[in-house]
C-alpha cells in the first residue's frame, strides 16, 4: 500500500489504549485527506514524507468562538482573511457568531453565509445562528442545518446591538430549541445600570467597574434559573469570574463554559493603564482574584473549551475616546502560541490544551471527522514547535485590523506546519495552497 503523505519523527497528541490523551512518538499516513495508519515506524518506502522530528502533532485545532464580521462590517474582518489569520495561528476550524449586519436570525441569512464561503475560507467553518425574540419559527429550521452548531444568544449588549433581555423571551428560546444553547452572559439591567460610571470616568480602566462581576453572575444565574425548569443545557461563553466558576461547577449537569486566553493573560487595572482602549472588551478583563480562579478551573477539568473570541475593529474605532470605543480584541492568531508558552512555563499540561481546543468541541458540538488524531478521522492537523522562541508582533498579524494587544511578548512554543485534508497548507508562515476549507458536518 502507498501513501499520499508520511509524518514521521514527531510526539503526536493522541488517545493512549486507555482512551485518554497522551504524548506519544508515532509516525502518521494520510490518505485521500484521511488518517489510515498510526505506527511506531512506518516505511518512508511507502510515500513522500514530512519530517517532523522534534515537533508536535496535535489535531487540528479548533476556535469555537470568532467574529469575522461579514456580512455588514467587512472593513474590519472578512471570511477570507479571519480564516487565514486563523491558519497562520494553526487553527484548522472555526466557528463564526451570528451578530453580524444583518444578525443572522433567519435560515436564508445564516445560508448567505455559507453561500459567501465558498472557496475563500483558508480553515474549515461552522457558523451560529441567533434568535432576538421575534423569530422563533425560524430557530428548527437553523439548528436543522447540516453546518450550524446551534443557537447563539446575548443576554448584554455588545457589538452589533443584539440583545435577548427578558426572562419570558429567554424562556421560549429554550423551549423552542432543542440542541445546548450558547449564551453570552451579561446583564443587561445591571450594565444600563451602571452605565453613568463610564461617563463620569471615561478612562478605558473604568470598564470592568462598569461591566462589573455583578452583571456576569446575575445573567448566569438566570439562564442557569431558565434552563434548568426547562430540562435543557446551555454552553455558557468567556467566563470571567470565580464566582461564577464555583456556580457551574455545581451545574455540571447541565452547562458547560468557555475561557479565553485573554482572560488568563492579561489583568485589571494594569492592562487597562499599559494598553488603553486596546484591552477593551466585553466581559471586561478582570483583577488578579478572578484570573487564578480561572487558571484553577483551567487546570481542575471544570473548563470545556477555550476559545478566542476574535472581536476586530479597526485601530481608527478603537482610538475613539472611552466609551465611544468599542469593545472586542483580536485573537484567532495568537490563541496558539499564548497557550503554548503557558505550557512551557509548566502551567498547562498539552494534554489539556488540547482536550480544551481539539478534542471537547469535537464531543460538546459532535464535529464530525474533527478533533483527534485517529484511524479514519480527518487528517487536518496542527504541528508545533514548542522551543522556538520570538517575539509576537503587529507585523505578523493576518486580519485586518493589523495589530494585536500581545505585541511585543516573547513567546517559547509555535505553530510551524499546518494540514488540511490532508495537505501541507502553512508551513513556515508561508501559505502553500488556495483557500480549501470546507463546511463542519455536525451529529444532530
């Protein structure tokens, strides 16, 4: 037998006999885009082979949570070049939020979307749809499409004005929903609340009192309220607080919840004083409290996914004085090596980063084809090469926007070579094919 593609040499991140994730030197074949054979030592006389000696092949990685702006606000972001930037960050699949100009809260908007994906995506895609409470028949008809994870909802205002407030209309969401529910928390009475202190301090470090810890909890509690009289489960986003931590913990059985690497990166006050506007976004960056309380959770398993939740707005926008500035930062790109170098500091295992972006979306979502280096899976991967070290720069930037709230970091561990379908696609940030990404397939 002959095969398209050997990688040989590299510590894959793959399931042990026991199922569990393990760090194990083994050599991969790949054909028609699919894993067939994984073996200590497979014969180079049976195809071309990539050298990955003294890398690591992880699966291909996995952004549950990105903003790409289109359709309505592509000056900021596109498909084509929020994908690549997710590429050159060694992500191989994304997931795309519905508050887009128009928000996608009917069938024919959300399959507009896809239709303008078409051969210009660099990853492979999925994309949300919404609901603002006057829309429910359409709801079967989006969770019912064979590329759309399910149902993205805001309990807060945030960009693009799209808001779910009131208990009553939250309720007959999830009773007319049927797949785990996606759920940005924040709340809304709490935020227009306190809104006057953004006006009375109009400094960029006034945003998480603002946005304070008060409205992440109340929404959650709520929705957690709504969701558990209705025998549902919710998939709550970015969570920022411990308190918050401590409340799904003792609602395992129902929800699951995401961090992003932003809030395990970066702390209150001092980014708000180092970067300004720059480091605004929603929910805000928290104090050092709430960042080990998220780090634990990281740690502990309570945690399913991570994502970016790669928000661009041009440099113009953001240097607009606070709080006309509007919120969200990049992050596709910077996800990977962020992570990465927390690995090498010794305080995240591989393993973990891994269940967290490759192998929880696949189970959360039921990605099919993605997530895990196994016979028969997809052979999109992410190699990385934990000892290089360099500098995180604006310069390398692929999205629009041009910048990241990271520049200047010294970063040890990053992605080198990237597969989709089987092919070398980025390999030394040099793009080597066309844009390839297709559609992610979902178990209903």
């Amino acid at each position: 037998m002959s095969y398209d593609l050997i990688i040989k040499g590299g510590t894959l991140v793959a399931p042990g006999a026991d199922s569990q994730l393990k760090e194990q030197s083994l050599d991969i074949a790949i054909s028609k885009g699919k894993i067939v054979e994984i073996h200590h030592e497979i014969s180079p006389a049976k195809g071309p082979v990539l050298n990955a000696k003294g890398l690591h092949v992880l699966p291909g990685l996995i952004d549950t949570q990105v903003h790409f702006r289109e359709p309505g606000l592509t000056y900021k972001e596109d498909f084509e070049s929020g994908s690549r930037s997710a590429l050159f960050g060694g992500i191989t699949a994304y997931f795309e939020m519905p508050n887009t100009k128009p928000p996608v809260t009917k069938l024919s908007l959300l399959q507009q979307k896809y239709d303008l994906s078409a051969h210009r995506c660099h990853t492979h895609y999925a994309y949300f749809g919404g609901s603002t409470g006057t829309d429910f028949e359409e709801l079967h008809l989006m969770e019912d499409h064979p590329h759309c994870p399910g149902i993205k909802i805001f309990m807060g205002t945030s960009t693009g004005g799209y808001l779910v407030d009131q208990d009553e209309i939250l309720d007959q969401i999830l009773k007319k929903t049927q797949r785990r529910l996606v759920v940005h928390a924040e709340d809304e009475t709490t935020l227009q609340a306190r809104k006057h202190l953004a006006q009375e301090d109009p400094h960029p470090h006034t945003h998480y009192k603002w946005r304070n810890e008060e409205s992440a909890i109340r929404a959650t509690q709520r929705i957690l309220k709504l969701a558990r009289d209705n025998n549902r489960t919710l998939h709550i986003l970015h969570i920022t607080t411990a308190e918050e931590v401590e409340i799904l913990k003792q609602n395992r059985d129902i929800a699951t919840f995401e961090i992003l690497p932003q809030h395990l990166t970066l702390t209150a006050p001092e980014c708000y004083e180092r970067l300004g506007t720059l480091a605004q976004m929603n929910p805000p960056i928290r104090d050092k409290r709430h960042q080990e309380a998220l780090w634990k959770a990281i740690v502990d398993g309570s945690v399913t996914v991570m994502g970016s939740d790669h928000a661009p707005h041009t440099l113009e926008e953001k240097a607009k004085p606070y709080p006309e500035s509007p919120s969200g930062i990049p992050g596709v790109q910077t996800t990977l090596p962020l992570m990465l170098n927390f690995v090498n500091q010794g305080r995240l295992p591989l393993t973990r980063f891994v269940e967290l972006m490759a192998e929880n979306p696949k189970k959360l979502y039921g990605i099919q084809g993605k997530g895990r280096i196994e016979i028969g899976a997809d052979a999109d991967l992410t190699i990385v090469d934990l000892h290089q070290e360099k500098v995180l720069e604006n310069k390398w930037i692929q999205s629009k926007c041009g910048y990241t709230p990271y520049d200047g970091m010294k970063l040890k561990g990053w992605p080198k070579i990237v597969l989709l379908n089987g092919e070398v696609v980025l390999q030394d940030d040099q793009l080597l094919k066309p844009a390839q990404g297709k559609p992610l397939n979902f178990k209903k």
